[in-house]
C-alpha cells in the first residue's frame, strides 16, 4: 500500500505535507503509510481514495477492476461535504444515504 500510495503522489509532484494537509492528518502519519509502518484506519483511506481520485481498493492491494480504478466526481463531492461535517451530521447524512440504497 505504500508503495502505491507514494507512487500516487510523486505523479502528481505532491509533497507528504500537502498530502497530509488535504486529507486532515501529520505529514508524520502520512509518512508512516507510505513506508508501510502504519495502515490508516477506514475514513482515512476514503480521504486518500477521494484526494487522489481512486478506489479504496487501489490503494489497498492495486485492484484496478473498478472502474478503472476511478472515483466519479459525484463520490469525491460527497466525502468533500462529509468531511466539512460534524461527527453527529456526517453520521446523520451517511445514515440517510444508506437507507436510500436500501430502498432502490
């Protein structure tokens, strides 16, 4: 994973620090996912899928089956606007979205 994650970064002549800044942690913590000494937890990684605008499971193992293992812009805009919300809004919202899928 940290591989593809420091491999995601330099295409884009991106520093850690402007990484870890966009998606709310320490350049320290991001540094440690891409030497693999930590994994990041589940809202971290879909911060990291959004912010480089591919699946969760590209980062993970390298699965390209998704979609070309592209995020939709629509996907990216909502975890933009989870991210702006408090924790009791965001559970709220993701609640909402889930029970709306449940009825298609």
């Amino acid at each position: 994973m940290g591989d593809r994650l420091k491999e995601l970064r330099q295409k884009r002549s991106l520093s850690q620090e402007i990484v870890a800044q966009s998606i709310g942690i320490t350049r320290s913590a991001y540094s440690h996912y891409e030497i693999n000494n930590r994994q990041p937890v589940y809202e971290t990684l879909i911060k990291l899928a959004a912010f480089f605008e591919v699946t969760t499971d590209f980062i993970i193992d390298g699965d390209t089956r998704g979609n070309d293992a592209q995020v939709s812009a629509d996907t990216i805009e909502i975890i933009r606007l989870l991210n702006k919300m408090d924790d009791d809004k965001r559970k709220e919202s993701i609640d909402k979205m889930l029970e709306a899928i449940r009825e298609s």
